[in-house]
C-alpha cells in the first residue's frame, strides 16, 4: 500500500470510523490527487460525499463545495461539525452580515469545507474573497444540474465555469447519480474539463428487485403489500393532500405511518424525519420533497404509488431501498390512465408563453420592483400570498418560474428553515461597559453568554423557547430583550425564518421584452415529452428485465439479467413451462407406445398436479395429438 493511500484511510478510519473505502471512492480520491479534473458516477448512497471530505481533509487549504440544495448543504456540515471538521455554508437565506462574516471565517479561519450555493458565485463580494482563501479543491455536487439535458438544469450552476478562470490550477471533481451519456459529456465540456476523465461505478444493485405491478386498485394491493412485508418503507405520491390521507389509511389498518411534504412546518418535517429513521414510523408517505440528504440503510421497500415523470427521478428515489446491500424491492404501480395523466403533466410544466410574462410582471409588482433594478436581489417569497393576490394556480406558478429560472431571468430556491440566529456586534470590552451602565439588561446578556459559544466571531442559533426557560420567564420576555438589544445595536438578531427565496439574475425587463427561447420552451417541453415517453415505455416493458432496462437508459449496455424482478421472473417461468411440457410430450408418448390407457392411470403418471395433467391432455386433444373414446380411455393419433 503506497503511502499517499494510507494516509486516506487513516483520515476515513479516524472521522467516519471505516476501515476500507467502498467501491469507486479510492480511484476518485487518487485521480484528483493527481491534479485530474474527475466525473465521479456512483449510484444514490454510494458514498459520493466521502471522497472529496477525505482528500481534502488530507492536505492544506479549503475545499470549496456547490451544491443546489440548502437542506443538504445543512444536513453536510452538520454532519462534518459533529465529526469536529470545521465547515460553513453560504447561501440566499442568510443576510450580508451572516455571509460576511462566514467569507472572513473561510479566508483567516482554519476551516476545511465552504459548502456554496451556485448563485452566489458570481457576486463580486464572494468572488473578492475568494481570491484570499488557499482552495485545494472545487467539488461539485449533483453535477447533472448543469447540463441543460439533465432532467433537473439549473442555469446558476454555468457560474461554476468562473470559478476556473479564477482558480484555474484546482482540479474539479464532479458528482452525480444520475446522468445519461449525452449528460456525461455536457457535464465535462461545460465544467471546462482539460481532458475526458470519466470514473463510473455500476449502476446495477444486486441486492434490490425492481418491480412494476399493473393494478386499477393501487390501494388495495398496496396495503396487502405493506402487510405481507417486513422492515421500513417509503411510499411515494405526486400530492400533499394524498400524502396525509394515505399515511392516515395505513395506520387505520395497523401500519405505523406517518407522512411528509414541503409544505409541513420545518419542525413538523424534522420530528416525522426523525420518527421514521429512529424505527417509531416503520412507514413514511411522501412527495418527492422527501429523500435528499437521507440515509437510512435498511429500507426494505420503495413504492411509487403515483409514476413519476422520469426514469432519473425514479432511479433516485427507487435507489434510497437496501443500502445496507441486504434484499430490497423498488416497486412501481401502475395503470393504464397513467399515460393520460403523464402527458396533461407536459401542459401543466409548460404553461403558455403569454401566462409566463403575467406572471414575470407580477412578481416584479410583488416585489415592488422597478423595470431596470433587481439584480443580485433576493426577495424571500411567500406563494400562497402571491397566488392569493394575482389569481394564479400553484402548479403555474411554480413550473413559470422554472421557465424563466432556465431562461436565466431569476432563481427559485427551495424552502430554507432559518432558526434564529444572534451575533454580538460591540467588542467584549465595549459589552462590558454597556452592562455597568444598563444594568437590567446584564443578566440577559450573561444567560446568552452561558448558554451558547462563538456569539463573538459568528451567527449563532439560538432557541428562544430554551432562553424562556431558563430564565424561568415567557418566551415573548426573551424576544422583547433580544429585540431591544438589537435596536440599540448591541447584537444582530435575526428572527427564525421560514421561505423559498426568488433570486432575481438579471434586472427586471418590461415584459414586452422578456424573451422566451425555443432552447429553454418548445426543446425543452420535447425533451421532457421524451423524459415521460421513457418512464411509460419501462412501465410496458415485459420482456427486456428491469434492471437492464434502467442501466441502458443511463448508458450501460453490457448488463446482465438480475434474474429477480417481474419480467425475469415471468420469463423463467415460461421457460420452465416449455420444458415441462416437453416432459409431458415424452411421457404419454412412452405410455401410449403399446396402446390406449385409461385416462385417470395416465393423469396418475404425468403429474403429481391433476389440475396441469388435465389441461394438458385437454390441450393435446384440442390439437388433435390424443383421442378420448367412451370408455374414458387415451389413445395416440399419429398423423
């Protein structure tokens, strides 16, 4: 063992407590050791993570981490700090104090990861700073997402190319589960990759069974699954409202269930998270809001009780089942109104261009926003308040606002959970003299010093509620304080927080002059046709075996038969009945050589199965093989 791979596994033993590296993980880590730029392919829960965590842990500097997805970025530095790695994150829901202040910790503190969102790439603050810090490496996270033939593009993420003219001796290493061989090309060429560099793992999983069970009463042979199963499952469904009312159907039956959606308060979502990984929940129904971030090793079962809109969604989510590499099953149901119900998805993605630019011009109205302002702003956006005051449809809002995010107009964030944050803005010594002469604040400001570190140096969370009892007072007393303190400017206090964010990337445009492409609409809504074609065309697919049908997709050709799922199963079993009637064939043969025999000695002799024998005689004298006269006895014909 070469010394620069011991040192690997030392750092992966002392943090994560693993004493060899999975598949894959080694080659990624050693390839950009070597200064390689690297497409790193590995299926959800291969330990993608790990790999640039490991390499940059082994030498000087920072690695600089994009990612998409605030929850996720949260839930890996979280991780990293319990590990006592020192990491931060930057994104759109923190306020210039917070990113300041997080910039001056990642250029002169002895942090390792700055975990990124893509848009704030390009600020020329971030930028500035960016020149200070001794970045060893640029990992980028769910690299599909900028590929515009990705099922899930998002436009910030072309910033990410600055990021090499600024940096351009830091080798990029790319990540991703889910990419089609067109999308492994755009995402190196778009990445300005100096050379090809593609290490890929098999996508195929010898421990999970890929079902597709065409049923009317999806309900009925859902519980009956569920009930004959054993171990935690995830259910999933395109709706809220189908959510609740599903997860409420289980439990009344006995099935210990409960069920998750953006839509639920952060601390509802945690607590239901926290109830099904724990094993309090064995079963949780979801949107696809649920899953990112999550490991829970021993999923038993995946269901989609509802078809999803593409083959990488469903390859991702059906990917969360047995990866503690122990038997699991992905089941998909399906019927035929299904394809009906996809292709009215197409209209609803794709509302017509005239109702994009109402809906454009009123959220600039929203906003308060003047034609020619806008860019860089950040506007936390509350959905139900906008739909309420112009008249629009959820589902159009949401899908126009992901037109003009693809068009490069604005950015749409995912629902971020802000906790309530305070830092100290006055130096120890000027604190001091504020409490010598404000003495009824001093005993706040020492409950804040003793319940939480670092109030100096950073933004840090707090909880109220906890303040409220140990000072054995109401909460509304602690804001009340905190509020005060503020307005005096002793600290920042920023109030817990809960919103998606609209981003504007541009100035706002009259919308006469907003300009929707041919690439970003009509190229797209085709793609997306053919995104939906691929799902429905798996779902009628009954002779090529599951597995292999999903590798093809993502480009692997040379697959073999996982010889467990539906169609396997089918096609064996057909197999098996060819060769017993053959057996069949040979033994009235030997029977009949000498003669007609009674029918029930020939039954006797064919099968332990009356029920098979029988339809097989049947069979052969239908086809004119046997005759049966009236005494009830067989006889051969020879044609």
């Amino acid at each position: 063992m070469s010394p620069e791979v011991s040192k690997y596994r030392e750092i992966l033993t002392q943090y994560w407590g693993y004493h060899a590296f999975r598949e894959l993980q080694e080659e990624i880590i050693l390839s950009v050791a070597e200064g390689k730029d690297t497409l790193g392919l590995m299926p959800t829960g291969g330990g993608k993570s790990v790999t640039f965590q490991v390499y940059s842990l082994s030498c000087e500097g920072i690695c600089l981490v994009v990612t998409p997805l605030i929850a996720l970025m949260k839930d890996q530095v979280g991780g990293l700090l319990k590990r006592g790695i020192k990491a931060l994150a930057i994104h759109s829901g923190m306020s210039m104090n917070e990113i300041n202040i997080a910039l001056d910790n990642a250029v002169w503190g002895d942090y390792k990861f700055l975990y990124v969102s893509p848009e704030r790439l390009s600020s020329s603050h971030f930028q500035e700073r960016l020149k200070m810090m001794h970045v060893n490496l640029i990992a980028v996270d769910e690299a599909h997402c900028i590929s515009q033939w990705g099922y899930d593009f998002r436009p910030s993420y072309l910033k990410i190319a600055e990021l090499r003219q600024m940096l351009p001796d830091i080798p990029v290493l790319a990540l991703t589960a889910t990419a089609t061989l067109k999308v492994v090309d755009d995402i190196q060429m778009q990445l300005l990759f100096k050379e090809k560099n593609v290490l890929r793992k098999s996508f195929y999983r010898e421990n999970l069974t890929y079902l597709v069970r065409q049923e009317e009463n999806k309900v009925g042979y859902l519980l009956r699954t569920i009930k004959q199963s054993r171990g935690s499952g995830i259910v999933y469904v395109r709706s809220r409202k189908k959510a609740r009312e599903l997860a409420e159907l289980l439990s009344q039956n006995g099935i210990s269930a409960d069920y998750y959606h953006a839509g639920l308060t952060p601390d509802s979502r945690h607590k239901r998270q926290e109830d099904w990984m724990s094993g309090k929940k064995r079963v949780i129904v979801a949107t696809n809001a649920f899953g990112m971030g999550i490991d829970k090793p021993d999923v038993r079962f995946v269901i989609h009780l509802d078809i999803p809109d593409s083959l990488e969604a469903y390859f991702q989510e059906a990917g969360r089942a047995g990866r503690d590499e122990k038997k699991s099953a992905a089941v998909l149901l399906y019927s035929p109104s299904d394809s009906l119900k996809l292709n009215e998805f197409i209209e609803d993605k794709f509302p017509p261009a005239e109702t994009i630019k109402r809906i454009y011009c009123a959220l600039g109205n929203f906003f308060n926003l003047a034609v020619g302002t806008g860019n860089g702003k950040v506007f936390a956006f509350n959905m139900a308040d906008f739909a309420s005051a112009f008249h629009f449809q959820f589902v159009t809002i949401f899908n126009s606002l992901k037109i003009l995010e693809r068009c490069g107009y604005l950015e749409l964030t995912e629902e971020i959970d802000n906790p309530s944050k305070v830092h100290f803005i006055i130096h120890r010594d000027e604190l001091y003299k504020f409490q010598v002469a404000n003495a009824s604040f001093d005993a706040f400001v020492k409950l804040l010093l003793r319940s939480y570190t670092g109030l100096f140096t950073e933004y840090v969370k707090i909880d109220e509620n906890v303040l409220a009892k140990r000072a054995k007072v109401q909460v509304t007393t602690i804001y009340k304080y905190l509020n005060r303190l503020k307005s005096l400017r002793v600290i920042d206090y920023l109030p817990q927080m809960t919103s998606p964010f609209v981003i504007y990337l541009k100035e706002r445009v009259d919308e006469r002059f907003l300009k929707i492409s041919r690439e970003h609409y009509l190229d797209r809504k085709q793609q997306y046709s053919e995104q939906i074609k691929a799902v429905t065309d798996y779902a009628n697919n009954f002779t090529d075996c599951r597995s292999r049908q999903l590798l093809k997709y993502f480009g692997e050709e040379r697959s073999i038969r996982c010889g467990n799922c539906d169609v396997c199963k089918s096609l064996d079993k057909k197999e098996d009945d060819k060769a017993e009637f053959r057996n069949m064939m040979n033994v009235t043969g030997e029977i009949l050589c000498k003669g007609r025999k009674p029918l029930d000695e020939v039954i006797q002799l064919l099968s332990d199965d009356t029920d098979k024998a029988l339809m097989f005689i049947r069979w052969m004298i239908d086809n004119h093989k046997l005759s049966l006269n009236e005494k009830n006895e067989l006889e051969r014909i020879d044609n």
